[in-house]
C-alpha cells in the first residue's frame, strides 16, 4: 500500500474526483480501454498504490479515458492539464519510501496543526456548487503551481461577502472542513468571529493576534503585552511555519473593517478566507459576492432542514408546488429557509401550504421567520435580527435613504428616480454604501432593489421614522417625478399628441426605453395608495394608456383604468371619470371581456348625457359600439355606431367621425349589408388620408378589403392588404402588420391561393407570439391548418397547436372547433388509405 503523505494524497484526490464525474465506471470496464490489470486499476483508484515510472503512459490513459466520459455526461469537473498530472505523479512517488511498500493508513489526512473550526451546520449547506467549486480550487495547493504573472503577486485571502442570512459563514466552514479532511494545510486551520457587527465592537487584529498564537501552542503567559507585539510574534510564527512547509488556513468570519484585520492577513503559502456583509477592498484578494439561493438550491434546502439527523418527512416532495411557494415567500434565503424548517419540524402535522399561507403577510412576515433557538455558531435564528445587525452600523444619512426605498412603489428604482426619492444631491453615493453593505442591489441600467425580506424589514423601521425622515414628502417627490417624466416620454411615443418640449428625452426610441424600464415602477405607482391624494391616481393612468396599448400590456391597463375610474369616482371628477372608464372599456375588449367593456361604456355614455358635450356622448356611443360587436351583437352595435357617426359630424370633428363610421362598417360586414360597409370603409378611409392619420387609415385599408374579400373582389383586396402591411411597416407596428398578414392570407385562402395563405398565416403566427398575443396567434395557426388541409399534403400539425393555444387562452368552443377540423382530417386521410 502507497504512503498517504500530503503529495500522495492530492493525487488520490484528483483521480477520486475525476472518477466521480465520469460517473464511477468499474475497474473492469476500464480495463478494456487501459493497458493494466483491473486489480491495477483497483489500487489505483482504491488508493492503494501510486502508479510506478513504468505505469505512468497507462495512468495518463486512464485519466484521458475518465475525462472523456465525464464530458459525455456532461459532468461540471475542473480538469487539470498533462503537465499538473505529470507532476501530481512524480510528487506522489517521490514520497513513497525506497526499498519496498510500508503499510501506512491510506485515506486523507487530518491537519497535523491545530484546528480550531467550528462545527458545520447539519443542514444548513446546499446548492452553491459554483462558489464551491471555486473556493475549493483556490484553497488546493496543487493549484498553486502556477506562478503569478509579471508584477502580480500570489493572492492569499479570498472574501465572501453578502447580505446577513445568505449562508456565507456555512459556505466558508463547507470548504475548510473539506480541506482539513484532504490534509492540504499541515501547519493547521484557525477560525475566528471577529463580531465586526456586535454591539460590543469588532475585536481587534492585536487580540486576535494573541488567541491565534496560543491556538499555534504558545503559554498564555508568554503572549506579548502589546498589541503590535502581538501581531509581530504572529508573522514570526508565520514565518516558522513557512519555513517547515507547513501551510496554515485561517478563516475570519463577521469582518466590518478590512483595515483593521489587514495585520493579520498570511504571506504564502498560507491562506486566509473572510466573509463580510461589506463589499471589503480587494488588498489582493479573490473575491465573490454571495446571492440568495435559485429556487432549486432553495427547495432541497428546505428539505434537508426537515429530514435532518435522519428524520423522516416527505412533505417537500409530496406537496412541490407550496414548497416552490415557500421557498418564493423566504426570498430563496438560507437562514430564512433553515427557520421555517425548524418550525415545521416542530409541527409534523402542518402543511407547508399553511406555513405558506401564514408567511403571504407582508404585515408579519419577519415575525414568523423567528425561532426560540441560535444556530451552530450561537446566533439567534431571526431573520430580523440577522439585517438588525448590517442597519446599526449605517450612518443617519444611509438609514434615512435605507428606510425611504422601501417607500417607492414598483420593483426597483433608476438613481434619477431614487434621487427625487431621497432628496438628496448625493444620493448615488448614499445607495453606493448601501450596496457595499449588501442591502440593496445594483443591476444594469444604474437599477436598485432590494430583496424582498431586507424591503420588509426596511419599510418597519421607515414607518416608524416617517415623520423624521419626511417619508410623505419623499414619496410625493418620487410620483411627481414619476408623472412628469412619462408625460413626456408618451407624447414621444403616441400619435396625435402634442410635441414633447420637456427636453428630456432626444427621440421616440429613448422614450420608448425609458417607459419600458419603468414600465413596472410606473404601473405599480399609479396602483399605490399613495397615488389616491395625489395627481398621480388619476393623471398618471390616462397619460399612460397610450404606451400600456402600444406595448400591448392590456391587463396593467386594464388594472390602472380601473384603478383611476375609482379615485376620480372618490373625488366627484366626472370628466376624470369618463376619461377613465374610456380607456377601461378599451382595454376589456382588447382582452376580449366584452361585457365588462360593454357596462364601463355604458357607465361612460350615462355621464356623458347627464354632464358631459355632445362630443363626450359620441366617444361613448363609439367605443359602446366596438363592444357590441366584440360580443357579436352586430345590429346593436351599428345602431350606435350610426348615432356616434352623426353626432360627431354635427360637432364638426370628422376624424372621429371616420372613427365610427370605419367601426360601424365592420358591424355591417357581419351583417351581411357589404354594399354598405365598402362604402363606409372608403369614405373613412379617405378622411384619415386628409388628415395624415396613417394608423387609422391602414386600419381603414384593412377593413376595406375584409369587405371587398365578401364581395368575392380578391385581386383588390389584396392589394389593399398590401397596402395596409407597407403602412404598418412604416410606422413599426409590428402587431398590426400581423393582423394585416392574417387578414391577407384569410384572403388569398378565399381565392384558393394556398400557397400564398399558408405563407400569410405562417407570418402572422410568428408575428402574434412575438408581441405576445397568443389568441390571434392560435387563430392564425387554424387558418394556417385549413389551408394545409385543403393542400395536396394535409398537416394536422397546425390544427393541433390552434387548438393548444386556445385552450390556453380559455377559447373552448374555437378548441373543438380546431380539433373538430384535426379528427375530420384523419378520418379523410384514413379512408384515402383504405381506398
């Protein structure tokens, strides 16, 4: 048997580790692939024996053979190059004693300095393969051979820093103990909380010092006096250790100031590892900031909580979607995650939809995420007193700023935006300390957010300093921001606004960025509470209808029309009101909620008659009349249409005008009067022409041809569609010219061009699932089906994700249709066989 000194060890290691991700192949198969024995083999990986000189082509065989079948399993391995296997080999032989095989112990070896590391948490490690993986191979020393570059110097401390609660000190305890068992720090592994967030201060580097030297073995009693004496006699023990090459880990948890342990950091060979809630400077060192974990990492954690110590609890994976939730409600965060499992644990009986339910209280969230108990290093299981921790040590001006983000409605904030929160000149620097300090998160785009629990715990403490920190004011300064920003942003973007004067966005394209950024922030402005007193309630819903349609997010503009209707309701604004329930009834027929769009109009038409302007009561009766007909009430709707047309007229605005009648010609199409509706179509047409009203007169184009299609006229329609699909290009509108290639393709279909329908329908589809409309796009796919099926070559195919899409969308009866059409097709194609 091999002697298992620290250079033999590291070879096991190594070849351990790659036989794993190979996936353990027996010695005997890899026989057939490598010149040895299966016995051979076996010592080899069974560490039993180095290779010899002699052995050494076959040793390399082997490793090439595992590193190929680990890459055809798609294993995640590090993998070392010829030369460090070389070297591995030869090192490893070097050690063996000459003149035969001394049996020694094989198996790694423990450090043979002191160890001074705590124990790991039973089940407080999971996930984080990649940060493993990473600190693991930095703390190997066979992956030290390479030497730094010119003018770089070999970095010997390596940082972890994150939030309180992401598992920081587990991860760094994961690695040392690993590295303990493979024997890769012989001079020792020493630890210590250098409590940089206790009330009582950070221990000091002269303190420090002196616990570390007699953990090395020197008498209390011969410790220096000093502080800097201290810290001396620890590079000189450094230096010993050095000398004897024997390498020292030491691992320095809860570090506030770098400055204050910089003392204490280990030339090579030895190693230190830090964690922080602070972002420390580098001094050299390697670093990485430490997430929450993915839901994945997130879920089995939860389970390992509940199955500790051999405990048998299957409710993680009999009940997955409420642990996904629970672990959604414990923002992915490990000390989170590790209270709720032990307050399950204690309630065998409970399930986690309730635990989920009881944690959905924003009001008590943090007060269910306490337990009676401390954790392996004696610090409370509260999540909250986890973040109390990183809040004392801020400076007024950060808490203040801290506390207001959480005031803001939306997901996060634009340093423009958080300014005008904050109110203060410096703000970016204010939320650069809070960054450092891992309560709040920079994205692209110069975006802060936090997470959801460090928001919960903030907005606690900023309502009970709102007074002080003028939390009302701040929030009226963020909506006023809010409001005058978009206002100038959409009068880039609609058309038939006024010209945005405001200076603050150079063209459409920079608006349009800019709303979609903030898309989410602005909606979720407009739904606040704070919203109601402010302009913001009612204002800022009616500025955003035009881009809420333009983008096509029907539901957040169905949500905010609403939303403003209620508040102006609250206030007696009728105008406001109208305004309101106009753009609502809007976007319930866009989400094909016919009847709600039909009362909202209604609602509209009655204040109209009783407060509103002949003009006001036409508007009504226009977009009452598009409802009827989204509910295929087709008479109703030209008969209010005709009223709208005529009061229009009278008012002297024959745009809107050419608005109803266009509409009203789509109801006469349906009722089979096409005579009626060409002559509408065209007459609206030509007005919108007058006008330069491009949309509308593609619009206008389109139901033209729908018409001129009935009437059998398909060489004209098709030209019109054509027309129709150059305007939309023109003005990119991506969603009309989808609507416009499926109404060409339904037309082309009518004419019994197949292959130009298919094609139309084709591009419709792909049109519609780009701007996300999947009810038009299950409706080009029927198409897109009935014209295959009258091809030479029936396909199904497409028939069958119509009627996918339809079920997802709630279509029932246009889903049997679709299948209906897909059974016909099969009992055709069956029979043509039989024949």
């Amino acid at each position: 048997m091999g002697v298992a000194g620290p250079q033999s060890n590291e070879l096991w290691y190594a070849l351990q580790a790659l036989h794993e991700a190979a996936g353990k192949p027996s010695p005997l198969a890899l026989a057939r692939h490598v010149p040895v024995s299966k016995t051979t083999l076996y010592d080899w990986l069974g560490r039993k024996a180095i290779p010899d000189e002699a052995s050494e082509p076959a040793a390399l065989r082997l490793v090439r053979v595992l590193e190929e079948k680990a890459a055809d399993r798609g294993a995640s391995y590090s993998a070392l190059s010829r030369g460090e296997w070389h070297r591995l080999l030869s090192e490893a032989r070097a050690e063996q004693p000459r003149g035969g095989r001394n049996r020694t112990r094989s198996g790694p070896r423990r450090a043979d300095g002191p160890v001074t590391l705590p124990a790991p948490a039973p089940a407080g490690f999971g996930g984080r393969d990649e940060e493993v993986r990473d600190l693991m191979d930095w703390l190997n020393p066979a992956k030290d051979s390479s030497p730094p570059g010119p003018g770089q110097a070999a970095a010997t401390a390596y940082t972890v820093a994150g939030m309180g609660g992401v598992g920081k000190t587990a991860l760094v305890l994961r690695a040392a103990h690993t590295a303990q068992e493979r024997g890769w720090f012989t001079g020792g592994i020493l630890f210590a909380d250098v409590r940089g967030y206790s009330p009582d201060g950070e221990t000091d580097a002269g303190a420090l010092a002196g616990r570390f030297l007699t953990d090395l073995g020197l008498r209390p009693q011969d410790v220096p006096a000093t502080a800097e004496e201290r810290c001396d006699a620890w590079r000189e023990a450094l230096h010993d250790l050095a000398r004897q090459k024997r390498p020292l880990l030491v691992v320095l948890d809860n570090v506030r100031t770098g400055g204050l342990v910089a003392p204490l950091l280990p030339p090579a060979p030895h190693k230190v590892v830090i964690t922080s809630r602070r972002t420390l400077s580098d001094r050299g060192a390697r670093s990485i900031r430490l997430a929450p974990l993915d839901t994945s990492e997130a879920i089995a954690l939860l389970h390992r909580g509940l199955t500790a110590g051999g405990t048998r609890d299957e409710r993680v994976t009999t009940q997955p979607d409420d642990a996904r939730r629970l672990a959604e409600l414990c923002g992915h965060l490990p000390l989170a995650l590790m209270i709720t499992a032990h307050v399950l644990r204690d309630e065998s009986g409970r399930t986690l939809a309730d635990q989920a339910d009881e944690l959905a209280d924003t009001r008590t969230r943090l007060d269910a995420l306490e337990y009676e108990d401390v954790d392996e290093q004696g610090r409370p299981l509260e999540v909250r007193a986890a973040f109390e921790l990183s809040y004392r040590h801020l400076k007024a001006e950060q808490a203040r700023a801290f506390r207001l983000l959480a005031a803001a409605p939306g997901p996060d904030l634009h340093t423009a935006a958080a300014t005008a929160l904050v109110g203060r000149a410096h703000t970016r620097r204010l939320l650069a300390r809070l960054h450092s300090a891992h309560l709040v998160q920079l994205s692209a785009g110069d975006r802060w957010s936090m997470h959801d629990l460090v928001r919960l715990f903030a907005d606690e403490h900023g309502l009970g300093c709102a007074e002080e920190d003028a939390r009302d004011a701040a929030v009226t300064r963020l909506l006023d921001h809010y409001l005058t920003s978009a206002r100038a942003a959409v009068t880039q973007v609609a058309p038939r606004t006024v010209v945005d004067r405001s200076g603050l966005f150079r063209d459409r394209g920079a608006a349009l960025d800019w709303l979609d950024a903030e898309h989410p922030n602005l909606v979720a402005a407009a739904l606040s509470p704070a919203a109601g007193p402010h302009p913001a309630g009612a204002v800022l819903p009616l500025v955003l209808a035009p881009y809420l349609n333009h983008r096509r997010h029907f539901d957040d503009a169905v949500a905010v029309a609403r939303s403003a209707a209620e508040t102006c309701r609250g206030r007696g604004d009728v105008r406001g009101e109208s305004s309101a329930l106009n753009n609502l009834g809007l976007a319930l027929w866009e989400t094909r909620r016919f009847q709600e769009a039909i009362t909202a109009h209604r609602r509209q038409r009655d204040l109209a008659e009783k407060n509103g302007t002949a003009h006001d009561r036409a508007t009504a009766l226009n977009n009452l009349g598009l409802a009827f007909t989204g509910a295929q009430r087709y008479q109703a709707a030209a008969n209010v249409l005709y009223e709208a047309h005529a009061l229009f007229t009278a008012t002297g605005d024959d745009h809107a005008a050419a608005r109803a009648r266009n509409n009203r010609g789509t109801a006469l199409q349906q009722l089979g009067r096409i005579a009626e509706a060409v002559t509408a179509h065209t007459e609206a047409a030509r007005t919108f022409a007058v006008h330069d009203d491009r949309q509308l007169m593609g619009s206008a184009l389109a139901n033209l041809a729908a018409a001129l299609r009935s009437a059998g006229r398909h060489e004209d329609a098709v030209a019109l569609h054509r027309q129709d699909l150059a305007i939309c290009r023109e003005l990119g509108n991506r969603h009309g010219e989808g609507q416009g290639q499926l109404g060409l393709g339904l037309t082309l279909l009518s004419a019994g061009a197949l292959t130009g329908a298919g094609k139309a329908f084709a591009a419709a589809a792909a049109i519609f699932r780009e701007t996300g409309d999947r009810r038009r796009e299950a409706e080009a796919w029927g198409n897109l089906g009935l014209a295959r099926s009258a091809g030479p070559e029936p396909d199904g195919q497409a028939l069958e994700t119509a009627a996918a899409l339809f079920r997802e969308t709630g279509d029932l009866d246009d889903e049997r249709r679709a299948l209906l059409h897909r059974a016909r097709l099969g009992q055709s194609a069956d029979e043509q066989k039989q024949d």
